[in-house]
C-alpha cells in the first residue's frame, strides 16, 4: 500500500499545528491504520521537561514511550529558546542548514511503509525555519499534500486565506484548511469565522476543529489524503 504523506502547516505561530496532527493520527490509529510522524524541529523545548512539549504530545498520540531516543527519533532538532529555530540555534553556537533536514525528512519518508506519514513544520507559513530558509522552503522541497492549521483569533482569517494563497502560487497541494478553535473568550465566533474561511477557500475543504469534544473533522482530514493517495498512485 502507497504510504499517504501530509505537511501539517500554520498559517500562524502557534494556531494548533500539533493539536491537528495528534487528532489526526489518533483518527488514523482508531481507523486501524499503521502511522509515523516526524517533527523535524522545535524551539522553546525543554529537556528536563518535554512530556507536554509537541514531540512529547505527538509520540503519546502514537502510543509510544518518551523515550531519549523516540524524542531524536522524533525531533533531531531542539532548541532551548522560545524562537525562531535559526535565532534559537545561534543563541547556542549552532547553526541549522536547511539541507540536511530535507535529507532527513526524505529519507524518513522514502523508508516509511505506514499507512499515514505525518510530518509537522515550524511555526507559520514563513517563520524562518533553517539558515536563510523558510517552512515554505522545506515543503517546496519535499512536495507533500498540505493540511494548512488556520486560528480562530481576530486577524486569523486574512492570516490563513494569505498561506492558502501563497501555498497555491508555489504550487502545492492543499489537501484540508482546519480552522482551529482559539480558546480565549474573546476570540471571534468561532462557526462564522470556520463559513468565512470556506467562502473564500474556493474548492479547498475547509473543516472546523472545536478544542472539545468529538474530533469528527479528523477523520475527514484523514479521508482527504487517502483520496489524494489513491489518485496519485493512479496518475
């Protein structure tokens, strides 16, 4: 069986990139499905404690132990400083070219044979992922079928239907756009934010992703890229 590959994306720094891709391998897990994820960086990580970090938080949707070596396996990357990982790294002596974590990404995925690779970026969109690269950067390179994580806080709709844009002028696909549920109470209402994404979206899904509750939309997601799979493997 062809592997079905997904580049969880942000249209914004922290939007809910690791809340979709758990719910996502989760939906995959129940539906049977054998699954890997990689997330290839992280900054702001902290060492002595990193349960509920997004490498903790993905290994436990996988049903792994947090182990040393499932955490490099998970994340070879890590960055002590809550920023930029090319400014996080520098703050540490350490530079982070871009080649060597398209190598690694390429080589994860060219030896998967799970049913659903998940790999996670960095941020948004643009934030600066590798010495002089972008996430935009590392998806161009590695053409993966993206599902883009857009917020639900004011501005989070032009946030997101700018990526969706962007996403589409450097020719990628665009699987699903998850509008994440932002949790502060003043946030904007959350299903009329979720419709006005969709009336701007075009043809591209759009599914709503409540923080509570059953997470109905994943399973969607899930069927999205198997879809996309079974035409790829055609084509």
């Amino acid at each position: 069986m062809t592997t079905a590959r997904v580049f969880v994306a942000g249209g914004h720094t922290d939007v809910g990139k690791t809340f979709a891709a758990c719910a996502l391998i989760r939906a995959a897990r129940t539906a049977g499905l054998g699954v890997e994820a990689l997330k290839p960086i992280a900054s702001g990580f902290d060492p002595a404690d990193w349960a509920d970090s997004d490498p903790g938080r993905l290994l436990d949707a996988l049903g792994r132990s947090q182990s040393d070596d499932e955490l490099q396996r998970m994340t070879p990357w890590r960055f002590g400083a809550p920023l930029a990982p090319p400014m996080a790294a520098r703050l540490e002596g350490r530079t982070l070219p871009l080649a060597p974590v398209v190598e690694l990404c390429a080589a994860r995925l060219a030896a998967s044979r799970a049913d659903l690779f998940v790999l996670e970026g960095v941020g948004g969109l643009m934030s600066p992922l590798a010495d002089g690269a972008t996430g935009l950067d590392l998806m161009t390179a590695l053409d993966l079928p993206v599902l883009l994580v857009g917020g639900g806080y004011l501005g989070a709709i032009s946030h997101t239907l700018t990526a969706l844009e962007v996403l589409r002028a450097r020719g990628q696909t665009v699987a699903a756009v998850v509008v994440s549920q932002d949790a502060r109470p003043d946030a904007p209402d959350f299903a009329e934010t979720a419709a006005l994404v969709a009336a701007h979206a075009g043809a591209t899904p759009v599914l709503s992703a409540p923080r509570s509750g059953p997470a109905a939309w994943a399973a969607d997601a899930l069927a999205l890229l198997r879809d996309l799979q079974r035409v790829s493997a055609t084509a």
